[in-house]
C-alpha cells in the first residue's frame, strides 16, 4: 500500500495552481473546440482527456455505456434527451496506489447550441479574464481543472485522487450512474468525492453543493361523466349536478394529498387541463405535479405511499376513475451534513485560497452528488469557479476563479488523503 505523500499547505497548493495557468487555459481551449453535446457520445472530447492522462502515471479504463442497460435501477432517470450512444466514459486509477482516499469527477457533455451566441461557441476566447466557450463553465472548466490538480499533485510527489470523467446532464444516466454503480460493485476504497461544477447559482466557489434534494414529477389523471342532456344534440343541457366534474374532484384530490402523505414535502401543481367546452362539467382533468423531498425514501417507495393514499380517497368516490403516473424527472435525495469532517476540509480550502467562507447550497436537485452519496456512501461535494451564461449563449468561466479550482482540488485531495475523512 502506498504511503501517504508530503503535506501540502495552502500556499504550496496555490503556487502549484498558478504555475499550471497556460497549461490549464490550453487544455481548456482544446476542450472546448471538441464538441460533446449533451446526447452525443462525446468519444472526441474524450480523447483530449485520454491523450493528457497518457502523461500522468494513471490506469485508465474507458467504457462505452447505454442507458438502458440501467433502466431498471432505483437511481435511473430517462436521459434527456433519449438516446442509446453507446456514451464514452473515463475513469483513471493512480498508477501504483492501492487505493486512494479521494477522488475528483466532472462531465464531459454540454448543453446544446441556442441562438444568441456572438461568437463561434466551438472557438473559446479570452476577454477581460473570461473564457468563453460553450461548455467552459459547464462543465469542461471542471474537466481542465480536475485534470491539471492531479498533474500538480503526481509531480509532487502527493498521492493522487481518482479521476471520472463522464456524461452527467440530462439525469446521469448516460455515465455517472453507470460508473457509480461499477466502482459500487467493485467497492472502490474512495472515502471522499470532490464534484467540479459549479453551483448552478454562478456564485462560483461562494457556493458548496452538499445536498441534493430528491424530486418525481407526476400526472395525476381523474376521469368523471357526464348527465344525461335534457335536450337532443346539446351535452350543454345536462345538468351539472348530475355529473362528475373530474376537475373539481382533481383538485380535492390534490389538496388530500396535500394534508395527508405529502404533508412534509414541497408540492407545485405546474400544469392543469380539463374540459372541453364551457356549459358542461369537464370529463377528465389532468394535473403535472413536481414534488421535492429531503427524505431517505427513495422516488419508487415515496409514488406508491402517494398512490395508496390516492386510492384509499378513491374509494369514497367510487365512480371516478383516479390513475397516478410519474414523469421523466425522478431522483433521490442525498446529503453530507456541513459540519462533518470532510466538509470542514473544503470548506476550510476555500476560504484560504480563495478568502471567502463558503455558504451551504442545499436547493438543487437531480444533482450527480447523489450517485456517490447513495451508491457509494461517502460524502460529496459540487465545487466550481465563477461563471455564467450556463445554458444560455456566450458561456464563460473567470479564468482567475478556474485556477483558484485548481488550487482548491489540489489542497482537499491531499488533505482528504491525509485522512481528513
């Protein structure tokens, strides 16, 4: 077994960092260039990351991943958009260690191209201390600086952390859930897990994703009747008070629900429709609800405890028929308390290197945080550099806050090998 490499502090973690500023801009801008859009197997963008592991004394194992072959798995999310692949993934061992403490993952996709870009989203430019390209914040900023941190490190001489690098938008199916679940069954000896993204606040390392929050989105469906109509060719003249207004049933089945099993969640009703006609009782009515849960109830567990409430509400209506379905989103919630060990760690890094005490971001859901957290069980977190435009056209990361990652990573990863786990 390895022996643990030379403490770092954070001054040497910076130095380390900085020197490595044109090494990481370069290998940015060849991120960048290669496209890898979210859906597309991104083998290309891939094979910059593979041509610089070759440098690094790492082991590295690339896989090619289809969706479906997870679609059974409590932790599956139909990707978005659909699509078989096969999807390039990477994962690299450090050469010569039994097992290492730490590991660092980030993904290689990116969003699509929208309208409104004022420059090619394919050819990153440097302007005033951004780097703009489509991907740079989102995430190949952290792909460059999860890659730099660990060549800083083995040319130190420090132990270095495992390294993934994989799809991870459109629900993490295309790469984090498979590799997450392999490093499960193989019972990878990681402690700790380092997320380069960037808090989807664009307040950079301001912000720690500690929590992801658990979410399924549901079609609740309620089918009534209609009266006889009292006069022939118009469903108008039948009564009201002789049918069954699914709409209106639709919304005291909402609100049973609202008192009864979702009584602890957060429920929004996003999306409503019924009727066909004004004059007559609408016959279906059909309601698109997102729930979020802080709960260890996993989404499969928590739609049936909904459903069986449903059902038993439907017994006193007999004559309704009640159907409950969930949506493409759907994923489980995870969490690291913020004062455990691991976390005093980063949050201790950032606030040397980069002068700020990192806040507690416990909003966002659906988040690659959970793989580890739930998989594998040990604490992860989501951090990033300042960027913005996420989604949007003219993406950019700060080029300075990137190298301040850099540093951040290098600093964690050490300590988190030291046994600050």
């Amino acid at each position: 077994m390895s022996l643990p490499g030379p403490v770092i502090t954070f001054q040497q973690a910076v130095a380390m960092a900085q020197s490595r500023r044109g090494e990481l801009q370069d290998l940015l801008f060849r991120l960048v260039s290669v496209r890898s859009l979210s859906g597309e197997s991104a083998e290309s963008a891939q094979n910059v990351v593979l041509d610089f592991l070759a440098t690094l004394p790492y082991e590295v194992e690339l896989t090619a991943d289809r969706p479906s072959d997870f679609s059974k798995h409590e932790e599956f999310m139909p990707p978005v958009p659909e699509g078989e692949g096969p999807f390039a993934n990477v994962v690299a061992r450090p050469r010569g260690q039994a097992g290492s403490n730490s590991a660092i993952f980030a993904h290689i996709d990116t969003h699509h191209v929208v309208d409104g870009w004022t420059s090619n989203p394919y050819q990153p430019a440097v302007r005033d201390g951004r780097l703009y390209g489509l991907g740079a914040a989102d995430g190949k900023g952290g792909v460059a600086a999860m890659l730099i941190a660990s060549a800083a490190l083995t040319a130190s001489g420090g132990r270095a952390p495992l390294l993934i690098c994989c799809h991870g938008k459109g629900g993490g199916s295309r790469g984090s859930l498979p590799v997450f679940e392999r490093l499960r069954q193989r019972q990878e000896p990681i402690h700790a897990i380092a997320y380069a993204h960037p808090a989807e606040t664009g307040k950079g390392l301001s912000h720690v994703k500690h929590v992801v929050r658990g979410v399924v989105d549901l079609t609740l469906t309620v089918t009534g009747w209609l009266g006889e109509p009292r006069e022939i060719g118009l469903p108008d003249s039948a009564p009201w008070s002789e049918s069954g207004d699914a709409l209106q049933t639709c919304l005291q089945a909402i609100e049973h629900l609202r008192g009864t099993v979702l009584k602890n969640y957060e429920l929004n009703v996003g999306r409503l429709h019924a009727g066909e006609r004004v004059g007559t009782v609408p016959l279906e009515a059909q309601a698109q609800l997102r729930l979020l849960f802080d709960d260890a109830v996993s989404w499969p567990v928590l739609v049936r405890h909904i459903d069986a409430e449903l059902q038993a509400f439907a017994q006193l209506r007999a004559a309704f028929a009640f159907s409950l379905e969930p949506g493409a989103m759907r994923s489980n919630f995870g969490s690291v308390a913020w004062d455990a060990p691991p976390s005093r760690t980063v949050r201790d890094a950032i606030e040397q290197i980069a002068g700020v005490a990192p806040r507690s971001y416990t909003n966002h859901y659906n988040g690659d945080i959970r793989f580890p957290l739930r998989l594998l069980g040990i604490p992860a977190f989501g951090i990033g550099s300042l960027g913005g435009n996420f989604y949007g056209p003219n993406e950019w990361v700060d080029v300075d806050d990137l190298v301040r990652l850099v540093a951040v990573l290098i600093l964690t990863t050490s300590r988190w090998n030291e046994g600050e786990v």
